[in-house]
C-alpha cells in the first residue's frame, strides 16, 4: 500500500508534462514586422543599397514607394531625382530637381546641388549682368519687389514664423530666371534687382506642408512694385499659425 503515493505523484509530474507539450512550448521567434519593414525610413535605406549596387530600377521603386507616404520629404526627392538621372530619364529627372530647387530651402546644399544640375542640363537660364545703360540716371532705374505680410492670428508665445519666397519667370524674355529670399510673418520683405516683366511667385513656411502664397506678379521698371501679402490672400487656412489649444 505505501507505493500508490508514489504512483499517485508520478501521474501528477506525467499530467504537467503533457500540459506544457500541449502549450507548444516555448514561444516562437517573431517574423520582422512588415510595417517597419516598408517605412519610409527603411524604403529609402533599401534604396540606397540598390542605388549603391547600380540596381537603379529597384532604388526607383524603393524610393517612390517611400514618396508615396512622405510626399513633401525634400531628401526623398532628391534621391528620386539622382536616380532618374542615372537612369538617363532626363526628362523626369529635371522635373523631379525643379521640386527641390523650388521647395527646398534656398541655400541649403539639397537646392544648390539641383540648381547645379539644372544649370548644367540647360534647364535653368543663368542670369547675367545687366549692361549699365549710362543714358539713364540711376536714380531712376528701381526695379525691386518688395511688400509687408502680413498674419493676425498668430501664436504670441513663439517666434514669428519665417516665410521662404521664391520668384521664377513667367515669360519668354525671363524663362528661367528664378530669384529667392525670406521674410516672417508681420515683417517685410524684397527682392532685389529683378528684370522687368512677369513673374510667379510662391512662398511657404517651414513648418507648413503646404504653400502660403502662389501668384502672378508683374514688376515695373522706374520704381519699385509693390505686393502686399496677407493671409485673405493665402492658400492656408487663417489659423495655420494660431496657438495651440
């Protein structure tokens, strides 16, 4: 009799056994997730590799998979761009440095390469020096545009906001020609120097996705033109800048 105790714990140590073979085991490894996986982050690494390899094709998918999600990411169109190039899509290619060079940041190294390259492909027109006319008293000659943006509803607890402006040709005589400068909201702002004729202007802030202000613009000679800019007149909505709630 004093051996059915000692059946008695062999079944129970038997029934835990079994209890953890039904369980499986020990968990499995998890797969990679797809999410981080296809993130712009790791879409635009995996091009990059490609890019490196001279996989060209596959670097320009990777890439525009990665646009597809980030569309205003200036990095990510820049690379699209360097690619179309390499792959002698020239066309796409001068159209995906024009993006950078207008909505980038004037002067930072992403714009100034795609300028390089557009001047380089005959894209952009190079602007040369006028020829001083001495028949005509400098007094007389102004050829700026110049105004005063303004933005009620703006927070009061940061920064004014800096506005970048750019200005391209409209016109056969000024094709080409593109001029840039920066202002803040409730500040002024001027482009100097700038042929007579008919111009596009845009400007947009850097911590906006989209523009503030796109328009036709006609800059006169003798005097300076003037173009005031408010945000009756923006494409963002009145409290692009307001304060938090």
């Amino acid at each position: 009799m004093a051996r059915l105790p000692l059946v008695a714990l062999g079944l129970a140590f038997l029934a835990v056994t079994l209890t953890g073979c039904e369980r499986g085991g020990p968990p499995a490894t998890p797969r990679a997730s797809t999410t981080a996986t296809n993130a712009p982050g790791s879409l635009k690494a995996r091009g990059d590799e490609l890019s490196q390899r001279g996989e060209y094709d596959g670097a320009l998918a990777a890439y525009r998979e990665a646009l597809r999600q980030e569309p205003n990411d200036l990095a990510l169109r820049y690379a699209v761009a360097v690619t179309l190039a390499a792959l002698n899509r020239r066309a796409e290619a001068t159209e995906a440095y024009k993006w950078v060079f207008v909505n980038g940041l004037p002067g930072s190294e992403l714009v100034e390469k795609s300028e390089t390259w557009l001047r380089a492909a005959g894209a952009l027109a190079t602007p040369t020096e006028p020829i001083p006319d001495k028949s005509v008293e400098k007094a007389t000659i102004d050829t700026r545009l110049r105004g005063h943006i303004t933005w009620a509803n703006v927070d009061p607890a940061r920064p004014s906001p800096r506005v970048h402006l750019r200005l391209e040709g409209a016109e056969a005589s000024n094709k080409g020609l593109a001029y840039a400068t920066e202002g803040m909201l409730n500040g002024d702002y001027e482009f100097a120097s700038v042929p007579p004729g008919s111009y596009r202007l845009t400007a947009r802030s850097p911590l906006l996705a989209v523009r503030l202000w796109e328009m036709n613009v006609t800059v006169q000679e003798g005097s300076a033109t003037v173009l005031d800019l408010s945000e009756a007149s923006s494409l963002a909505p009145p409290t692009s800048f307001a304060q938090p709630r």
